[in-house]
C-alpha cells in the first residue's frame, strides 16, 4: 500500500555520481584499460561487474563467453569484483577461464567507470538484485546492457532500448542476447546513446538526494 511503503523516484540505492561516471572521460579511459590488458585495437569486449559466484550468473556467462570466443577470436570478457567463488561456480566452466586468455578476471576495484568505459557491451545475467546499480552505471557511461529478466535490473534499463533482457538461468539466451550486439554495431550504438540518456535522466544522483531529503520531511512531518 502507498501508505505503507513507496520507490522514491525511480529507485536505486544512491544514483549515479556524474562526476565519477563522467562520458567525456571515456575514450582516454577506454584506451588506458585496454592497453593494460594487451586488447587489439579492434577487440570487441564483453563486461561484467560484481561477485564472482554463482548467484550472479556466472554459470551461464561462462558457457555463454565459451560458445561465442571457439568461432571469434575478438573477443574478450573482463570480470571485474571480488572472487567469492568457494565451488558454486561450475569447476569445468571455471577452469576453461582461467586457462583462457580472452577471459580477463580483474579482482576488485575503486575505479570501475574505467572498465565500464573499455566494454562494447555490459552484461549482468544475475539470479537476484537488491536493484543492481552497475547496470546504470554502464550506462551512464553510455555501454548498452544486457541483463536478466529479474525485479531491480529490468527496473535500471529499457528493455529493447537501451539494451536486452534474457531469461534467467538460460545460457542460450544470453549467448544469443551477446552475439546480437556483437554483430550490430548500428544496435549497439543506438541502444549505447538511448542508455546514457536514460540514465542521466533518470537516475542522476543529486536530483535522488533532493527527492529522499523530500520524503524524509514529508515522514517526519515537515514541509
């Protein structure tokens, strides 16, 4: 009930800081990743941000990555976040990516704007999010998405605007979901502009703070 409970504005836990995920930064920062990996010039690269455990979908991201990079040697994957694997990820899946040079495990960091910046493409096919704020933060740096059709995900983005929505569990989606983007850079470039757009509009953090200081004079009484 509205009474009971309600999203302040379009919801999120804290909106994207626009000074930190800053698109005028993102070629220079594009280039610094790459060359810190060694990526060809005309790579293509998949990005992930989270933990590493099963739960985020790594499972089918894994299986995903390995159908696509056996006919496309372009491609790259950096997964970027702290390893929490302890054995829920799928040891044979696991194994090919660690032994796999495309595959990039970047461990944790403060600056994942930098790595959002050097991805063609975003994808989060998690299980479950509280909202998953990486997701507007991707495109706040104006990298198309491709997530699982969870709550909190299908709330950061537009479905077949400024990215696409697979069904969770389901590696062949995914697979399908990440060579659609790869093949069409014309999509990919309209779905990029369509998810900055969007996420500036909608998600800005100043304008967040503004609305929850809002709610929190209307709770406590005050106008």
């Amino acid at each position: 009930p509205q009474t009971k409970g309600s999203v302040i504005w379009n919801g999120s836990a804290c909106g994207i800081n626009l000074e930190k995920f800053d698109i005028s930064q993102k070629i220079k920062y594009r280039k610094d990743i790459r060359e810190k990996y060694n990526f060809p010039e005309a790579s293509f690269v998949y990005g992930f941000v989270g933990r590493i455990t099963k739960d985020k979908g790594i499972n089918e991201l894994l299986a995903a990555s390995r159908k696509l990079f056996e006919k496309h040697e372009d491609m790259y994957l950096l997964m970027v976040g702290p390893n929490e694997n302890s054995g829920s990820v799928n040891e044979k899946l696991y194994e090919w990516s660690e032994n796999n040079k495309n595959v990039i495990y970047c461990g944790f960091t403060n600056e994942v704007e930098k790595y959002l910046a050097a991805s063609d493409v975003y994808v989060l096919p998690s299980y479950r999010e509280g909202f998953g704020s990486a997701v507007i933060e991707a495109e706040s740096m104006g990298v198309p998405v491709i997530i699982s059709d969870i709550p909190g995900p299908t709330d950061a983005m537009k479905r077949d605007c400024t990215g696409l929505v697979v069904a969770k569990g389901s590696a062949k989606e995914l697979a399908n979901a990440m060579y659609t983007l790869y093949k069409d850079s014309d999509l990919r470039k309209e779905y990029g502009n369509n998810a900055y757009n969007f996420a500036v509009t909608n998600f800005e953090q100043e304008k967040l703070f503004e609305k929850i200081l809002l709610d929190r004079n209307r709770l406590l009484g005050e106008h």
